[in-house]
C-alpha cells in the first residue's frame, strides 16, 4: 500500500509483454547469427541480421530494447566479418608463399570485401592498419622464382664426373 508507489501505464504493460513474448525467438535468433559469425558466414548472417532488425522494428518495442538487441547484432556481424578477413588475409600470404597467384589474387579480393564489411560495423582502426599491411605483404610475395630454367641459370646438361682420383683396391 505504502510501499507501491510505482505507476505504470497500459502501454508499458503492453511494451514489456511484448518484450516478454519477443525475448526467447530473438535470443534464439541471436544464437543462430551467432553460429553463422563463428563459421564465417557472413552472407547468412547479413540475411538474418536483417530480417531480425526488420521483425523487432514492426514489433513496437522500446527503443532500449531495440537499441540494445541492434547493438548485439552488429558486435556479431563486426566479429564475422573480421575473422573472415583474417583468414583470407593469411591464406593470401600462403597462397602467395606457394606461388599461386591466381589463388592469391582471389583471397586478396575477398579480404579487401570483407575488410569493407568490418569496418561498416565499426571495426577498430587498428585492425584495418593491420589488414592492409598482411595484404600489402600478401601483394608482395610470390611470383619471384622461376619455376624452370632461366638464362641466369640454364638447365644442366653436362654428364656427371666419375671418381678417377685413385682406384680403390678390392681386398
């Protein structure tokens, strides 16, 4: 009687059973995006990450709420689209190491997307300094050595010299 003090009106009541209704399908689908991020999928994610965005926004939530669950989403599709860029990035620099070009060439592409991707959702400037430099080094390596003879080093021709210092005595 004393103690309760507190007034809510019939639209909070609404607003947090809604939220209440809502919770365990978004968690569900925050769990999912999840997985899609830790398994580099970032066209999944996208697609998933939208389509959420989109349900909580005609759902009428309060704007805490929708504040809050948007900002999980982009911490996830940030993550995403970094470990995609790292793992494209390094696997550009192997495949540059290797001598594959063409495959080093798609990794660079593919990192530089990705890189793109990360920093629409506010990834660190340092980890673009970071990126951009593996991929300059990526850039850089590989397509050096000739994979056969040259005309600084020709193939070798000449027969292979027999042992005719001393012959060796059969005992």
């Amino acid at each position: 009687m004393f103690g309760n003090t507190e007034t809510r009106t019939v639209e909070d009541d609404a607003a947090i059973r809604r939220i209440h209704e809502l919770a365990p399908a978004v968690n569900g689908a925050l769990f999912q995006i999840k997985k899609q991020a830790e398994s580099g999928l970032t066209r999944r994610c996208e697609a998933s990450a939208t389509s959420l965005k989109e349900v909580i926004r005609s759902a009428k939530l309060p704007n805490a709420y929708t504040d809050e669950t948007t900002g999980a989403l982009d911490a996830l599709m940030m993550h995403a689209y970094m470990k995609v860029t790292a793992e494209a990035s390094m696997a550009a620099i192997e495949a540059g190491l290797e001598d594959e070009i063409d495959r080093r060439t798609k990794k660079i592409k593919e990192a530089r997307e990705n890189l793109s991707g990360a920093m629409r959702y506010k990834a660190p400037k340092s980890f673009q300094r970071k990126c951009e430099r593996m991929l300059e080094t990526a850039l850089f390596s590989g397509g050096i050595r000739a994979k056969g003879p040259t005309k600084a080093k020709p193939l070798d021709n000449t027969p292979p010299v027999e042992n005719c210092a001393k012959p060796v005595l059969a005992i």
